[in-house]
C-alpha cells in the first residue's frame, strides 16, 4: 500500500518563517514590509502571487544568508516532528515537503528529518552568491500551487493514500484533492485554516492518532 504525507515546511515543521527571517538581514524597514506581506498572504488576504517576487526583491537573499536560514530551521525545528517523520516512515509513510519557502533554506532540515523529497521555490545567485532571481513559474509561488503538486504527485505514484498538513490557507486548498488534510496550529493559528479544516492539531505528534 502507497502512502505519502506532505507537511509544509515554515511555521509547521519548524517555528521559523524562512522568508521572514532572511528580510531580518535586510534591516527592520524591509522586515517589516515583508512580514506584513507574508501574513496576509498565508491568510488569505492577498494571493501569494502578488507578493512573492515583491518579496525577495526587497530582500536580496545572498547564497550565504539562506544556507544561515537553513540552520534556524533546525534549530527552532517542532519538537516532535523528528519522532513523528520517523514513526510515519517506519509505519510505511512516504513523507515529502511541498512549501512556498525557498530550496536553498529548506535542503537542511529535510536532511535532518530523513526526507528526500523536497517541493519548495528554486532561487537563483550569480557565482559570488550573490541574488539573481527565483522560478516564477514554480507552482507554489502562486495559489493553487500546492494542489496543483498533489496532482502531480499522484500522477507520478498513484499513491492509495495521500495526505496534507500545514498551517497556511495555501495548504488548505489541498483539502480537497488529499484523503486528509490536518490544519496544523502550533505556530499560527490562524482563522480560516481553525474555520475550515476538517481535523487540526498544535502538535504534530498527534497526526499519528489520526494517520495510524
């Protein structure tokens, strides 16, 4: 029996927001601006589209900023979610990251978790590291992205089982297209994923209870 779990990655897996984070090193006039756009975006307010390349232009991110980002991941990683990965993987659970952050910060906790699989936005830097651009036309850049993996995924496995969890009104739109999908609330608990999601937790150890 194929199954696949999908966690999202920022505010989820780890308590950090890998975007929020690298716009610390820009100063605190471009935190802010980021930190605002990256809130209304993860509810709902304003799609993500509009605001991702807005994002990393005010930003900047060096090669060497986002390998720094990559280590707060792991140093402010969920406390269960090591054990949790684990028990899935042990359980016969393929488990996967589909995010709208960054694959550059991202490859390091997915190494510290044992996840090969990572779907998150490719960024580009010239050879002194420093930012060129990112793929505007990966799908988590813009709504509709993550399902639009999911399809793909399935597609490419056709798993009997696929499920979803994460914290953003990006990963609530999967909930109709996986078996199950889990708000997760430990971090941002925000209003239309609590509203909307047919089950939630605030510790990703408790996915297990309702996935084995």
């Amino acid at each position: 029996m194929k199954k696949i779990i999908a966690f999202d990655c920022d505010s989820t897996l780890s308590a950090i927001e890998g975007v929020d984070e690298l716009a610390r090193f820009a100063g605190d006039d471009v935190f802010k601006q980021v930190e605002d756009l990256t809130n209304q975006a993860m509810n709902g307010k304003i799609a993500v589209e509009t605001v991702f390349g807005k994002r990393l232009e005010l930003i900047q991110p060096t090669q060497q900023q986002c390998e720094q980002v990559g280590q707060m991941y792991i140093d402010h990683i969920e406390p269960t979610a090591k054990a949790t990965i684990a028990t899935l993987q042990q359980n016969g659970w393929e488990c996967i990251i589909i995010s709208g952050g960054f694959a550059a910060c991202i490859e390091p906790l997915a190494k510290e978790l044992g996840i090969n699989r990572i779907e998150a936005v490719p960024l580009y830097f010239t050879k002194n590291g420093s930012y060129l651009g990112f793929d505007s036309d990966y799908p988590t850049t813009r709504n509709g992205g993550k399902p639009e993996i999911i399809f793909q995924i399935k597609g490419e496995q056709n798993p009997d089982t696929i499920a979803m969890i994460g914290d953003g009104v990006s990963d609530l739109e999967t909930q109709s297209v996986v078996d199950t999908f889990i708000g997760y609330l430990g971090y941002a608990a925000r209003e239309k994923v609590q509203e909307e999601a047919k089950n939630t937790t605030y510790i990703l150890s408790e996915i297990l209870d309702i996935l084995i």
